[in-house]
C-alpha cells in the first residue's frame, strides 16, 4: 500500500526580483543620478547658497546689469546640471522602455518567461510597476530639493517661474513626466516588437505629449488681462507668462498693433484707444502645474491600457 504525496504546483517566479535582477545597471545609473543631482540641490541650498549670495553682493552692487564671477557661475551651473537630471530623464525612460519592452518580445525573452508560470498581464505590470516606483521615489525627492532652493534664493539667477525647465522640476508635472515616458515606451515595444524602432517611438510619443501639454495648458486656465493707454505703453508686467497681445478699440475688439509711420493718425484711423495684455501671474503656477499633469497623466493612462489590450490581443491569438 502507497501514499500518494500530494504537490503543490511550482510557484512563479517572483517577477518583481526579476525585474531588479534584469535590469540592474539601468537601476544602478538612474540610482546615481538621481544621488548625485540630490547632492548637488542640497550643496546649492546650504553652503553654495551661502558663498553665492556672497559673491552676488560683491560683483552686483547695484543690480542684475553685473558680470558673474565664478562662483555664481559655478552655482548656476550646479542648479541646472540637477534640474537637467529631472527635466530630460523621461527622455531616457522612453527610450529605455521602448528598448526593453521591444527586444524582449523581439528575441523570445518574453515568451519564455510566459511557460514558466509569469503570466503575460503579470509580466507586463511588474515591468512597470518597478520602475514605476523607484522613479517616482527619486523624482520626488529631487522635485523637494529642487523646490527648496528655488524659494531660497535671494539674489536673482534669471529663473523665472514660468521658463520651461523650472515650471517642469519645481511641481508635479516632474512626477507625471517618467510615468507617461514608461507608459510610452511600453507602448511602442508592443506596437513594433523590436528593439531600435521602439525605442525610437517611445522618444518621439513621449516629446510629442510634452511638447502638446506644454502649449495647451496656458489656454486651459483664465487669462489675466493688463488694459494700458495709448499714452502709457503697452506695459509690460513682472514675472509673468505672457499671453496674447495687442490694441484694444473703441468697440472692445482686440486687433494686431498697427504698424505705420505715423502712428498716432494710424491708431485714431483704426480706431485704437489701448493696449491689453493677457499674461498668467505666479499665483496660476498651480493650477498650470496641475492641468499640464492631469494632461500627461492621461495620456500615460491611455497608453497603459492598451497595451495591455495589445498584449492580450496577441497572446490570445497566438494561443
């Protein structure tokens, strides 16, 4: 007489380590960047601060019309070396993503994994949501860091809150910006299924989305408007976006600014009576912030989700 022993089924690998353990040297470089730009923030709040605000009352007694020495160049340079680490790393996922994803499925990696217990939704997901993670981590805290020396710095290094690169590192468009560029690249490796092309696609959706968000965001929040007189100039307020331009007329209508020689007859003849000026203020840095992410997140959301309709589509019909 025989006992049968009972076997549980073999369990799947644990895909999370797998994904550590695959892609360790693309963990380890974004590892120390992300080390190395916190180092520099936190250098650039505290003691770089200090011997730059020095150097800053030394060279520019009277105003911004000075030439910097090199320690304020220094500083600068230290800044934007960090800041670039947080505005162009989504470029990097993309093609990352797009690379990965595409050679995987190109060279039967994937399907390999697939007959050892991963499923195919399990896999993708682990290959996102890891990365996911660790990016949203350092990206936060680098964000933080990038924040605090914004708001302490007390001499002006021309950093206007609405310039491109520190309207992105300062808010949570920072945060957004990996995950479309992952949910991109992701995509494309599907789509094309090889590994050059896709990374490719995944660059260029990842740079159309960006570059889409950023133009239409300013029209997705009212406009101030700044009405000056034909007498007082155009005007030309501080620390703003600028909008729209141009004359105002007797009936209200905004039109181009007249160009003739003589302008005072030029402006009675069409009628002009001032000037107006649609401008975003510092106040609307949040709700910009917050449409743009919306925008980007969406987007990424959109791209998550077919993909995995696309991989489910295609291992159905391969089944």
């Amino acid at each position: 007489m025989t006992a049968s022993v009972a076997t549980a089924p073999p369990r799947p690998p644990a895909t999370g380590r797998t994904v550590l353990r695959l892609h360790r040297a693309a963990l380890i470089v974004w590892g120390l960047v992300a080390v190395a730009a916190a180092l520099a923030l936190l250098w650039a709040y505290g003691p770089g601060a200090e011997s730059a605000e020095t150097a800053w009352r030394r060279t520019c007694p009277v105003g911004n019309d000075c030439t910097w020495d090199t320690t304020l160049n220094g500083y600068y340079r230290t800044v934007m070396l960090a800041r670039w680490a947080i505005v162009y790393m989504p470029y990097l996922v993309a093609a990352w993503a797009g690379a990965v994803i595409g050679r995987e499925l190109e060279s039967g990696t994937a399907r390999l994994a697939w007959t050892q217990g991963v499923t195919p939704t399990r896999w993708l997901a682990a290959k996102l949501t890891v990365p996911a993670a660790l990016l949203t981590a350092g990206t936060a805290v680098l964000v933080l860091l990038h924040r605090m020396v914004y708001s302490a710095n007390e001499f002006p290094l021309d950093w206007g809150w609405y310039e491109d690169s520190t309207f992105t590192a300062n808010g949570t468009l920072a945060l957004a910006l990996p995950l479309l560029a992952l949910a991109a690249g992701a995509l494309a490796g599907l789509l094309l299924r090889r590994a050059l092309p896709a990374l490719a696609a995944g660059l260029a959706i990842t740079v159309l989305v960006e570059y889409a968000a950023d133009t239409v965001t300013p029209h997705l929040w009212p406009w101030k408007t700044a009405l000056n007189g034909l007498h007082s100039g155009p005007g030309t307020p501080q620390n703003v976006l600028w909008g729209d331009q141009g004359a105002l007329t007797s009936t209200g209508e905004r039109i181009p600014i007249p160009d003739c020689d003589d302008r005072m007859k030029c402006f009675t003849d069409h009628g002009v009576t001032g000037y107006y000026l649609d401008y975003h203020p510092a106040s609307h840095f949040w709700p910009l912030q917050l449409i743009g992410t919306g925008i980007v997140l969406t987007v990424a959301a959109a791209a998550v989700g077919t993909a995995f309709w696309l991989l489910r589509r295609g291992t159905r019909a391969a089944a």
